[in-house]
C-alpha cells in the first residue's frame, strides 16, 4: 500500500495509451452493449403491453412507450457512473418487461 507522502509510481507512455486504448475498447462495447439490451427491452414490452386483448390501441400504446423510452434506456445504459451499474439497470428493466409477458397471458 502506498503511503500518502510517497510520490506517485512512473508509468511509461506505452502504458498509458495501452490504458487509454483499453478504455476506449471498453467504452465501444459497453455503448454497444446497452443499445442492443435497450432495445430489446423494448420489444420485450411493446410485447408485454400488447399480449392482452385490447386490440390495435394497445399495441400503439405500446410502441409509444418503447419509443419514448429506448433513448433514455440507451443513455442510463452507457452513462451511469458505476461501471456496468446503467447495464445492470436496463437489464432489471428488460426482466420486469418479460414479467409482463407472464402475467398478461
């Protein structure tokens, strides 16, 4: 452990765009990971909202929902401050959406 007073330990430069090319990488596929579970989230309830027998309306209602919330679905995802603490959100999103499913059939 490092102690307070102690100076800070030199990195070579090739270390530091090896760090900064890793977390580059890993903000790629975590941007690419939420988009894909954000919209299949959606779907999930746009499925989940029409499996009842309201008809048409039901359906449209469910796609507005699902429009409205892939966006901020998408942004929680990547942005949250916690790594893969948005993803972790989205994705309890996507099991409360199948449980719709469940329950409306």
């Amino acid at each position: 452990m490092r102690r307070i007073n102690e100076p800070a330990p030199r990195t070579r430069p090739s270390d530091r765009r090896a760090h900064t090319a890793r977390l580059n990488r890993n903000r790629v596929a975590c941007a690419v990971v939420a988009c894909l579970l954000a919209y299949g989230v959606a779907r999930l309830l746009v499925a989940g909202i029409a499996a009842g027998a309201g008809g048409t309306d039901r359906v449209h209602l469910g796609q507005m929902i699902a429009l409205l919330g892939l966006p901020v679905m998408v942004v929680v995802g990547f942005g949250a401050w916690k790594r893969h603490a948005g993803l972790l959100m989205v994705g309890a999103c996507g099991c409360l959406a199948a449980g719709l499913i469940l329950f409306a059939a």
